[in-house]
C-alpha cells in the first residue's frame, strides 16, 4: 500500500507535524504547499493528496460551496471530494496587512481607501487564505463591496507565493497583502532580503485558525484514526520540549529564535485533533457570508462540511 499523502504549510505551525514523524513514526509522506490552502484544495480534489493541515477559511469556503453545487445539481458526491475531521490549533491566526517598503503614500490601512485607482491586492491563489481574509478585511474597514466574490471593489492578483507577494508590493504591481504575521516580520527591516515589505495594520482571522481534512475515502478507516493520533502525540512532544520547537523553527524554517519564542506564547494547538466543532463551521460560515465569500444559500449544511463532529 502506497504511503499516505498528508499536505501542509512549511511554517512554524508545521512543527508538531515534524515531531509527529520523527518521534512517533507517523507512516505517510509530508507534502509542502508554500502557496497555502488553495493550492491544496486543487490537490485534494484531483486525489494527489489523501490529508491537509490547512486554514479553517479556506477550507469551509472551499466545501460551502462545493456542497451546493452538488445541492443544485443533485449530483452525488465526488470521489476525489473532502472534508474537515480535525482541529489542528485552537486560536486564530494573525495576519499582517503589508505593503511595499517604500510606499510613503500607504501608511495604514485606510490609505488604501484613499488612492487614486483602485487598491490592488495580492494574494496566493483564488480561495486561499489570504484571498478569503480580504473580504474579511472590507467588512472591518467598511468599505464599499459587492454581493458576490468575483465582483468586487478592489483588484484581485493571485501571485502564487509570499515571494512573489513582496516582490509585487515593491515594484507595485499590487499595493498590499496579507500573510501570517511571524512570517512576514522577518521582512521589515529595510535590509531584509530579498523584497523587505512595510506593515500597515493587522487583523485576526474571526475562528480558530489551522483545520485538518481528509478524502471521504478515508473518514471512518483506521489510518485516518492513527494519523490523528500520531499528530496528538506529534503535538503533546511539542509542548513539553519548547527549546526544541524554538530549534528546529531557528534553524529549519528560517525564523529568528526570538521570533520562534513570541509566537509560543500565542499559539494555542488542539488537546484532541479529533474532530471540529458544529458551532466552529458555523460561526465561519456566518462570517463567510457577511464578507460576502458565501452566497447566502451556501454553507446551510454543515455536516457536508464535517467529516468527524466533535461535541461541543
């Protein structure tokens, strides 16, 4: 039998994922997405992957409405389709909202309001994370926006990767961005290379942040049931060996140590992996719809959404 396909991000929050493999013998290959969350729906969906550790965002929006597709099209589900069977880490993720380090005419976030054209923002891929925290964003900042994501007041330029995302807010071909704060921090000194980026603001994703999913093919199998344990275990190591985890981050995922310290104190990883929470999806679903990311009619179903309910 072929090793099981487990995609993640290779940040700082992949750690227990590591420890997990290298203490606990966790039996599958770690498959890196640095493009995040988006790009790892695309690959579940044409099988290339059978697990994901990815953004709670990205995958309810992904599955809200991949679920009412099937709904108006009284289609059976899909055998490459997913859904989410875990909590990777309880509290939300931070986004840093940057632009280009030598942008004097956007100091914080409301000059993006102010500029002449309309602000143009980078993004991974469409569905991603950082797409999806945008519309976010203009719901915060009450900004004008429309009723559907593909119709929308501020231009969309998917770039692939945070690379390319600093890259694009440097030579402004896009004004502004969002990625995970510790990530982009590395990249404010004015020395910082390559494309050293400028924070203007920041804002906290609305629910907890990092979800697991899983094909349908496997929900119910006992593999699934031994990766979600080995990721316990992989978490349980994590907590108690800190200097490790400060380590490894250093050293493997290039973030300073100090760095490596300040986001420890902010992260908060599942006791149990096992399972989401119903009010969790839809808390997400409700906040989805409000940023205009869901249509009204998405999302009614949850549990086409969960694959492993946990109680509340």
């Amino acid at each position: 039998m072929a090793p099981l396909r487990i995609g993640f991000v290779p940040e700082h929050f992949s750690t227990p994922l590591h420890f997990a493999k290298k203490y606990f013998s966790l039996s599958a290959e770690l498959v890196p997405f640095p493009a995040g969350t988006g790009h790892m729906v695309s690959s579940l969906r044409s099988g290339e992957l059978d697990i994901a550790i990815g953004l709670t965002e990205g995958w309810v929006a992904a599955l809200a409405t991949q679920s009412q597709i099937q709904a108006d099209q009284n289609n059976s589900q899909p055998n490459n389709e997913f859904r989410i069977v875990g909590t990777y880490v309880d509290s939300p993720l931070c986004w840093a909202i940057s632009t280009g380090h030598s942008r004097d005419d956007i100091i914080e976030v409301a000059d993006l309001d102010d500029l002449e054209e309309e602000a143009i923002m980078g993004v991974s891929r469409i569905g991603s994370g950082s797409h999806i925290m945008g519309f976010v964003l203009a719901d915060r900042e009450e900004w004008t926006h429309p009723d559907t994501i593909e119709d929308h007041d501020f231009v969309v330029f998917p770039l692939r990767n945070f690379e390319n995302l600093r890259k694009a807010v440097n030579d402004e071909t896009a004004d502004f961005f969002m990625w995970e704060y510790f990530t982009s921090k590395r990249y404010y000194a004015a020395d910082a290379s390559p494309h050293p980026i400028k924070q203007i603001g920041e804002i906290y994703s609305p629910w907890s942040s990092w979800k697991i999913v899983a094909s349908t093919q496997m929900i119910g199998k006992p593999e699934l049931d031994e990766v979600l344990e080995k990721v316990n275990l992989g978490i349980k190591h994590f907590r108690e060996h800190q200097e490790e985890a400060v380590e490894y981050i250093s050293s493997e995922l290039d973030y300073e140590k100090e760095d490596a310290m300040e986001w420890l104190k902010t992260v908060r990883f599942a006791e149990d992996v096992r399972g989401v929470k119903r009010t969790v999806v839809e808390k997400t679903v409700e906040v989805l719809k409000k940023a205009k990311v869901l249509k009204e009619e998405e999302g009614r179903d949850v549990e086409k959404i969960i694959g492993i309910m946990k109680s509340e």
